[in-house]
C-alpha cells in the first residue's frame, strides 16, 4: 500500500431523512424486495453512549419494492444499537436481508439479521450477544471471505477493547463463526464514523482494509483455511479518524485525528 497526501478536505454526501429518523442515522437504499430501511422510534432505556450520546432506536423500518412500510419494535430490553442498517442477499434468493447492531441491557451486543417474510420484518440469525452490557460490535460488511462462491459477514467486537475481527456464515437462525483476528478498531468511542474498515473487492477471496488496534496502521487482511495472511500494510501519520471513502477499489481517502487528508492506494 502507498500513503497519498489527498490534499483538500473529504466531501459529505448529502444524507436522505425519513420524518421518523434516528437522529445522525443513515437511509440504507436498495434495489430487490426492500427499497429503504432505516431506524427509528428514538429511546433512551440503554444509555451506552458509544455512538455519540444515550438515544438508539427502538424501531427498524423497511419499504418494500410494491410501496409498503413495515416495521418492527424491540422488547424493552432491547435497542438497536447502530447508525445504518445494511441491505444483502445473504441466501441468494434474490431478496434482502437486513444487518443491523442489535443490544440487551443486560447482555450487550449482537449482529442480528431481519428478512421480510409473510410481509413482516422477522429476526431470522443472529450471532450470540458478547455477554454483558456496555459490550459493542461494529459490522464490517458482506463478502466472499472463504471463497465458496457465497456471501459471509464481517464484524468487528469490542473495537474499543482489544477489537476482534469475526467472519459469520449465514445460517438460520444463528450467524456460524469461522474465524478470528485479534487487535483491531473500527471505531472511536463517541464518534458517529462507523467505515474505519471496509470490504476490498479480490480474487478469489474479498479482503478487508482494516486499522489496528491503535488506528495508526492500515492493514489489507485476507483469510485462508490455513490462517490470515496481511497481505500489505501501512503505517499512518497520526490516527485514523474518519470512514475510508472509496474512489475505486484501489483506492481509500480518509482524515486523521490532527485534521489532515491521505489516500491509500492498493497495489495487489
């Protein structure tokens, strides 16, 4: 990987808003059954604070590709702990899933996926949940990590606490975990950033562009059924702060803590 200076400041993208939003939530748009998805009926019942301040969603919302909203409401133990629910087909039937940060007062997080079935938003897998409260995870992304041909997980435990990078296999009803990659952050405790890490389009196994545990080395991960292999690296001027914004697969920009813009551009 080679370090650019990217010189001029990141651009926003302007953000669609539902009147019901989570306030600094994100619209995830699709293309299949689903056409948006998004989080609201604001609460305070789970006062973690990881992502800003102590309001999550207690709602998650689809419309569907024939102009219907559905929607489904947590048990008051439960939050939706996250900023942008993320559309897949994770079973290849054409429709989407919906992948979204789920959180119990007493037991913490877990990456819970919801499909539409009988025009309802159903839990259909989930991964176990870490176990206590105040215990966060930050999805990664989907791709074909193993390269079987089908979509798996990424996610990222406790990024605050010596972060783990997970990959599931989705299987109803529980998400399968093969493998782990200890010492990794994709977050900064209050920040609403939630891409410190992404999916790299590969062949024959996607990788994953991630910072390790001090956010001051970019590393580009794979995984083989022998072990991780970090195919390259590179070590940042100052930490990273901000999501990697993509210009094409090659090529990630991003700002440190200090203010200043870089680019890393992937030579594989």
């Amino acid at each position: 990987m080679i370090l650019l200076d990217a010189g001029s400041s990141l651009q926003d993208i302007p953000a669609t808003k539902r009147p019901d939003q989570l306030p600094q939530s994100r619209v995830a748009h699709g293309y299949r059954n689903i056409t948006a998805t998004w989080l609201a009926g604001l609460t305070d019942r789970y006062r973690h604070g990881v992502l800003g301040d102590e309001l999550e969603a207690a709602r998650l919302v689809a419309e569907t590709r024939v102009g219907k909203r559905l929607q489904v409401d947590l048990p008051l133990t439960r939050v939706f702990e996250d900023l942008e629910p993320r559309l897949a087909d994770l079973d290849g039937d054409g429709r989407d899933e919906i992948i979204v940060v789920e959180s119990d007062t007493a037991l913490g997080a877990s990456l819970s996926v919801y499909g539409i079935v009988d025009h309802r938003i159903v839990r259909v897998a989930a991964t176990p949940f870490l176990g206590q409260p105040n215990r966060w995870l930050n999805p990664l992304g989907v791709g074909d990590f193993d390269g079987d041909g089908r979509p798996d997980i990424a996610l990222v435990a406790t990024p605050h606490i010596g972060g783990i990078l997970r990959l599931y296999r989705f299987s109803r009803p529980e998400l399968s975990l093969f493998a782990e990659y200890k010492g990794v952050s994709t977050h900064r405790i209050g920040s609403t950033e939630l891409g410190l890490g992404r999916v790299v389009p590969a062949t024959p196994r996607n990788q994953l562009l991630v910072p390790d545990q001090s956010r001051r080395i970019l590393m580009l991960m794979e995984w083989t059924p022998i072990r991780w292999q970090v195919v390259a690296r590179a070590a940042l001027p100052g930490q990273l702060a901000t999501s990697l914004i993509s210009s094409d697969d090659a090529r990630w920009r991003f700002r440190l803590e200090d203010g200043r813009n870089f680019e890393i551009q992937l030579h594989r």
